[in-house]
DNA sequence: CGCGAAAATATTACTTTGAATATATTCCAA
DNA sequence: TTGGAATATATTCAAAGTAATATTTTCGCG
C-alpha cells in the first residue's frame, strides 16, 4: 500500500495501538450497514450467522461460534430463534452424538442472497475510497493477520465433510 | 506488504468480506489481551476508557464514547463505577455547562500505566509474527481506513482545548 | 430578546450477553 | 471394558448493554 505514513503523534496512547486500530476499523467500517441491517429487522448476530451459512456451509455450533464471534450460550440462543423462524436448521451428527450441524433452509438461503447483495455494494462502496491495488492490501493484510494469529486453521477443521445427509 | 496473496477459495462468503475479515482480526487479535486483563480484575470496556485517556488526555464524555466504540449510556455508567473507584474524575466545562470532561487521578493514572505496559508487550508479541515494514504496513491501513471513514477528524475536535482546569 | 430546535449527559426500563454449570457423549489410559 | 478426563451443546441467572426518554443548557432565527 501506498499511501503516505501518518504520524498520529495526538495525543492518546491508543492513537498507535493495533488493538484499538482493529477494533475502531471494524466499527467504524461496520457502522452504516448494521445500521441497515436493523432498519430491515435483523440483528448483527442473526446476520453473522447467515452469511457464515451462505451460500451452502455446514458448520457445528462451535465452529459457527467461532466465525460468528458470538460465544456459545449467545449462539445457541440465536439459533432457537432463527430454527424457529425457519431460517436453518439443526442436523445432529451421525458420527459424533454430541455435535449439531447447522445449515440454510432454502428460505434462510433467499433472505441472505439478498442481503449478501446489500454486504457487497456496502463493501464497493467503502473501497471505493481506494484503489485496486490498495483494496486488495488492505483485505491481504487481514488476511495475513488472521493467518499469523492461527485463526481459519481451527475453523475449516470444523467444517463438516460428508457427515450431515 | 509483501505477503503473498492467498485465495480462500473455501466455502462461505465470510471468507473474504472485508467487515468479516475486520471483526475477525479485531477479536483474534485481542482474545488473549482481553483474557489478561479479565484476569487482572479489568473489563474490556474499563480498559478501554483508561486506554483513552492515558496518559493526559482530558475528554467529553461524548468523545469518549466514540474512541471506546461504547454507546453514550453504558459509558456514563462505567464512569460512574470508575469515579467511584477512584480511578477519573469528572470536570464540569464552564464554556459549555452541558459538557463533561473525564480525566484520570493519579490513582488511575498509574493503574493504566502497569496495564499500557501489558498491552505493549501483547502488541510486541503479536507484531513479532512480521517484518519491521510489514509490521508499519498493518497499521497504515489501519490508519487509512480510519482516515477515508472519517473517523479521527470529528474526535480530534473534542478534545478538550484549555477549558477545564 | 424569546422561543423552539438542537446538543450533551443522565436516567429508566427492557433486552441481550456470558460465566458458570448441567447434560450427554466420546476418548483414552490402565 | 471401564471409569475419569475431555468435548459439544444446552440451560440458567446475574450482569452488562442499549433504545427510548428526560433533563439541562446552548444555539439560531424571527
């Protein structure tokens, strides 16, 4: 990336901080479109869980935690919910009793198209501040980062092979 | 960065959705800072209004609530607990007797200061994974982002001037 | 001026979260 | 093979968050 370095020589420690820089990043980032996402009637976490489904995963309720960054209990809440609703649904697993598959019910899959459509004229719209090159640093460098700190490992692990019919 | 790009090709659309990738990276990254601090007594949210006024900073309530990316109400009740705990002190502005400035004691003062030397050490740790120039290359795009959202500019503004006293 | 709209913080009432725990199942070592 | 440790999910309940609203003060305009 090549834009000029700046000195944030401010005057808060966290100015500089790479905690407070990811986690401003991701708010300020995510402010509008969650914002659109209530305005239809969604929470930020029913969402999560959606998009981590779309367009076909199967993922157990740990792994979907994980992506979802919702913690169990929170997780197995929202999914009450969204089974009942009639977004997904749970498949227990053949091979391991205690696990729970989850999946899109083909209605759960049309309300994400679309809002996966509103995720990406969101995403457009933020990047279009950049350049291609830039844009492209900028989600290389997440992705580096997730890489480093031994994220998607655990996650793609979880993911169901063949298991749930 | 010169990190070479991958391609999760996986499955889920998650995998390369910049607000996915943002809030992921933020949450992996500071687990086990996080985990630390809950350890030594602290919220993430306790941390993080601390954070914000080390190592002088005098703030409006207001302001403070965006660098700590909490809503206006679960601040004011923080500040509460931590006024009473001895560790800031709320000062009336007379420019404007709607606003309230926060600032640390000595007390608090000193409390951040052990805990800004933790997160430094985490930071350390975490940044080891890269390069130097990698390293400086994360927090540019942190920066930009911040910077095309428009995020420090309406802050900076709050920042107290000569007011209070 | 004076009054209605806007702004900053506090308060309230309700909802959501999550740490701790329970339950069920699997794994593993003796 | 069996009993204890580990794992996956569900449940519970106290704590934390927040939308809506109240309160106080300032601003802008006729």
């Amino acid at each position: 990336m090549t834009v000029e370095p700046k000195k944030y020589a401010e005057g808060s420690f966290t100015d500089d901080y790479l905690l407070f820089l990811l986690a401003q990043a991701s708010a300020v980032a995510s402010e509008a479109f969650h914002a659109e996402l209530r305005n239809s009637g969604l929470r930020v976490s029913t969402w999560r869980i959606l998009a981590s489904l779309y367009p076909e995963e199967v993922l157990t309720v740990g792994a979907l935690a994980q992506t979802c960054l919702l913690k169990q209990p929170t997780l197995t809440r929202a999914l009450d919910r969204m089974e009942r609703d009639g977004l997904l649904k749970r498949v227990h697993s053949t091979k391991d009793r205690r696990s729970v598959f989850v999946k899109l019910t083909p209605q759960g899959h049309e309300l994400t198209q679309e809002k996966v459509h509103m995720a990406k004229s969101h995403e457009r719209r933020i990047l279009s501040g950049f350049t291609k090159p830039q844009a492209a640093e900028i989600k290389n460098v997440l992705h580096s980062l997730l890489d480093r700190l031994g994220h998607r490992k655990k996650l793609t692990e979880k993911r169901a092979e063949t298991d749930p019919l």
